[in-house]
C-alpha cells in the first residue's frame, strides 16, 4: 500500500526532480479545508498508480522556498513533474477524475 511521502527544500531535487517516475506533488498546508478534503484522494491515487507515479506532499509554510519557486500563489496546488520539469498543475478541489486525466496524459 503506496503512501505520499512527505517532502521538503532539502529532499525536493532527490524525490521529485531526479524521480525516475512522474511524481505528483501536492503544495498543501494544515490549515487549508480544500488541502484537507483533496488528502485522501491523493492516497487512493497512490494506491491506484503505485510503480507508474510516485505521490509527495509539501507543506507550504515550512517550506516557501520551494512553493515559492514554482510560483505557487493558491493551494491546494496539484503539480506533476517528468523527467525533473513541471508538466501539469492542477488548483483546487477537484474531483478525482481530474487528477486520474492529468496523470493518465503524463503516463502515456
């Protein structure tokens, strides 16, 4: 069972840039309702993709560094990243079948 791996400045380059794998990262912070409701989707999608994508979560007050370089002004902010650049982003609750078609047009 595939978990997102919580992520920060100093591991970003390690799991998501140099990912071998598309990695769905997830810009979310404690207090934000629509980042909490977006979570367990996020976890099923991990479960649903685990060895095609690989799912991280990183909190945007604890690491701004990071948010604040791919221009990260609402959360939650969904990004998929290939090959170590930014392909897609999502913002927002959105329902899960926008998440599958962004990762689903990343993985053909």
């Amino acid at each position: 069972m595939s978990k997102p791996i919580h992520i920060n400045n100093q591991n970003f380059e390690s799991e998501v840039i140099q990912s071998e794998i598309p990695v769905v990262v997830d810009f979310w912070a404690t207090w934000c309702g629509p980042c909490l409701m977006v979570a367990p989707v996020l976890e099923e999608l991990a479960n649903e993709y685990e060895n095609r994508i690989k799912v991280c979560k990183l909190d945007v007050d604890n690491n701004r560094e990071t948010a604040g370089a791919y221009g990260n002004q609402s959360i939650p902010t969904i990004m998929i990243f290939k090959g170590g650049k930014m392909a897609d982003r999502l913002i927002g609750a959105v329902p899960k079948s926008e998440f599958k078609k962004m990762i689903d047009k990343h993985l053909s």
